[in-house]
C-alpha cells in the first residue's frame, strides 16, 4: 500500500474542524477524525475508484460529516490536498 502524505494545509484545516466539532460536542472531534481516517483508509486501498475533480485530483466523501477529502495519487504515494467543508468555495485549495 502506498503511503499517505497530507499538505500542510489540509492537516491544518482537518484539525481545525475536529475543534470545531469538538466545541460543539464532546467526542464530535474524534468521530470527525475517524471519519475523515475511513476515507482515507477506502482511498488507499482503490484510489481510482473516486472521481475526478480537477486534472489529476480526486474526491472522496466522507460519512456523516459533509467533508470531502481530495488527493492526487503519486506513484509512491497518495497526497492529502483538502479536508474540504462542501459548503465551502469549491476552488479554494488549487493553490496548493
């Protein structure tokens, strides 16, 4: 399996949520983080399974929680590019 590898802004922005989440809920954090771990999890094992959204970067959704995870897929490794809220400017993270 290959290794997963997030940019620095999109652990920011994970860690940002599951606080948020945690504020308004105690263990609405950790059940965030799960989430967001069963996506990755799903996306390791086939990432082409999920669809393109921008060029060589793909979508997976997560369960429960109205996040996606967005990564491209490198031959060594899979690159976490957004822990992306879906109400969110759907652009914001091209930059990265």
């Amino acid at each position: 399996m290959k290794a997963v590898r997030f940019h620095p802004e999109a652990e920011f922005e994970m860690i940002e949520a599951a606080s948020y989440y945690e504020s308004q809920q105690s263990d609405l954090g950790r059940r965030f983080l799960v989430s967001v771990q069963d996506s990755i999890n799903l996306i390791m094992l086939n990432p082409r399974l999920y669809p393109a959204v921008e060029l060589d970067v793909r979508r997976c959704l997560t369960k429960t929680f109205p996040f996606g995870v967005l990564f491209r897929e490198r031959s060594d490794e899979i690159v976490i590019m957004a822990v992306m809220h879906l109400h969110r400017d759907p652009d914001y993270w091209k930059n990265r």
